[in-house]
C-alpha cells in the first residue's frame, strides 16, 4: 500500500509541487484509481464517489491542466499529441512479450494452462498484466522476451533492411547493447548474422551473456567500449549494420519510473544530446559504404530525436530512410524513437 501511494503521488509529475504532501497522496490515488478505494471513502468520501470516471472528467473536476506534470512538455517531438502523452501517466504500462520464431503455439499454450490473462497485439506481440510472474511459467529469452510493445515496433524497420539486402550473412553491431534485446530481435528477424555487441557497463555485458545463453546465441563478440570518446576505433568499414540504442533521458519509460519525471532537470536534455551526437559520430566511421545506421531512443524530446539524426545528416554521409516517434501511450506502452539511414 505505501509503495503504491508512492507511485500514485509520483504520477503527478510537476502538479501540485505547492501543496502539502498529504493533498498530493490524495490527489494523486483519486486520479490513479479505477474502483473505490478504502482511503479515500474514509478520507476524501466526495472522491471516493467519483473515482470511477475517466481521467477527463476526474481531471476537469479538480480543474487540472495535464500537460502541467509532465517537464518541458514544449520540446516534445513532432506527432506527439501532448495532453493524450501526458494523461497516459496515471496508467501503470502493460508487460509486453515478443514470442520467439516458432514458439507461439508453446507460449499461448502455457499462458492458458496457468490461467495468465493476456492479449494478443499481433503476431508475435503479447500484452499482460504488469504484475504478471512469466519467469515461473515461460522459458525467458529462448520461448519469449520481456521486450515493450514501442520496442518491438523498431523491429519494422529492421524488415525493412531485411527486404533490401538478401542472401547476405550480415555483419551487425549492437553498439549500446546493455542486456541484449534489440541484438535477440535482430537475429530473430535478419537471421544468420554476424554480431558484435559493446557497451560502456562490463557489468551489464555479463547480464548479456546470461541472457544470450537463455536465447541459444552463442557465436558473437563482446567488447566493452567507451564510444563517447574520439580515440575509440574499431574496425573502419568494418559493419553493414549498426544498432545505436543510445543513452537518453528515458523520458518515454517515466510511466513505468514515474519517480524520474518529477526529479529530471532540463539541462539533461542538453547533455544527453551531446553525448548521443559523440557516440553516433564515432560508431559511424565503422559502417561499411551503403550500410545502415538504426538509431533508437527511448526519449520524447526532440532535442534527443529529430536534432540528434538531422545533425548526423548534415556530418557525416548519411541520408534517412525512414524515421519515427512509436507512440506507446496509446497501448499503455512506452514511447520511442527510431530513425533508420544508409550510408551513402
């Protein structure tokens, strides 16, 4: 219960910073609950009556802007409809899975035996409850992958680059990896290819070769690599593909890390932008003559977005085949962005 009014007062984000902390837990339970609740019918009873509308209506009666809670909602990327992204924050996101090539039947089966509610959002995607214990029931990373559903979408892009280059053993490098699911995705969709995969964090690498081991990868190199820096080279013209989910702000995960959208500081927009232009600027020297850039991020800033691949167009020999924002808050999701170009 503690954690849970926690997590509801964090939903307000920058709402309400002036008042009392007790009017703040209140407030933030009001708008985060769907059913009567026993604080509120002892507390706030005239809520309590009613909890049960739309965040709309509950939102009009306490006379609240919604794009007030989120920071600097101005600098949103372009398509992002501000108040639906800023509403969706007093939802708790789904977990989503992405079934593995030829394990549907074996996971939809074991979901039914164990009486898992799930919904089915295409082929291989599936929404559960967030709450949902998979590890006791699936065989993680081999059977399915906890991956977001806005995550899953980048692999459209990734087929795309599969229809272009055919019958090539590609040589990919995940160049942010962390624990390895943007390369599993890879794999899945591009086949047989030729990974590397790096990352600042040697810790988190070690998590990467666990969860390879689960997902039946074992033929690939593993480096850890500060990309931030210029004197960082690998192999020049060394890779046809290179996934760069870089470090940002997270600001499109804050639904699930509500805490982090209340504490986060505008000049962090800057910074981050500045490392993300360091680290694509180095790891491009490494893409082979009309190979691809895939660049990802999970932040909602344009500053992080579209900035960060127009100025790579205007740097470096590189032309955008396709970009855009994946907007989660529509599937109780995370939002993200991915933009896909070719060395040229």
């Amino acid at each position: 219960m503690i954690a849970h009014l926690c997590y509801c007062t964090f939903r307000l984000g920058k709402l309400m910073n002036d008042h009392a902390i007790e009017e703040r837990i209140l407030t933030g339970l009001f708008l985060c609950s769907h059913s009567h609740h026993e604080i509120l019918a002892a507390v706030k009873p005239e809520w309590n009556d009613q909890v049960e509308r739309s965040i709309d209506e509950k939102m009009k009666l306490l006379q609240f802007n919604s794009t007030e809670l989120f920071p600097h909602v101005d600098k949103l990327s372009e398509g992002i409809d501000a108040e639906d992204f800023c509403k969706n924050h007093f939802i708790q996101p789904d977990l989503f899975l992405r079934i593995r090539p030829g394990k549907k039947e074996i996971v939809l089966n074991k979901l039914k035996a164990a009486n898992l509610v799930f919904e089915l959002k295409g082929d291989d995607c599936m929404a559960l409850p967030n709450n949902s214990k998979l590890d006791e029931i699936l065989l993680l990373n081999h059977e399915a992958v906890v991956q977001d559903y806005s995550s899953q979408q980048v692999g459209t892009l990734l087929s795309k680059l599969s229809s272009e280059i055919v019958n090539q053993k590609l040589n990919v490098w995940d160049c942010c990896a962390a624990s390895g699911g943007k390369s599993i995705m890879a794999k899945d969709i591009l086949g047989n290819i030729d990974l590397t995969v790096s990352d600042v964090r040697e810790s988190i690498l070690l998590n990467l070769k666990n969860r390879f081991k689960e997902a039946g990868i074992s033929n690939y190199k593993s480096i850890v690599a500060d990309l931030s820096t210029d004197s960082y080279r690998l192999y020049a013209n060394a890779f046809q593909l290179i996934i760069a989910d870089v470090p940002c702000s997270g600001s499109g995960t804050w639904g699930r890390t509500p805490e982090q959208m209340l504490y986060f500081q505008q000049s962090s927009i800057e910074s981050f932008s500045l490392l993300q232009k360091k680290i694509t600027s180095n790891v491009v020297q490494q893409l082979q003559p009309s190979g691809y850039l895939l660049y990802i991020t999970c932040s909602v800033y344009k500053q992080e977005n579209e900035e960060v691949v127009t100025y790579l167009t205007h740097h470096h020999p590189l032309q955008i085949i396709e970009q855009r924002v994946l907007h989660g808050y529509h599937e109780k999701a995370d939002t993200m962005f991915a933009a896909l170009l070719k060395k040229v």
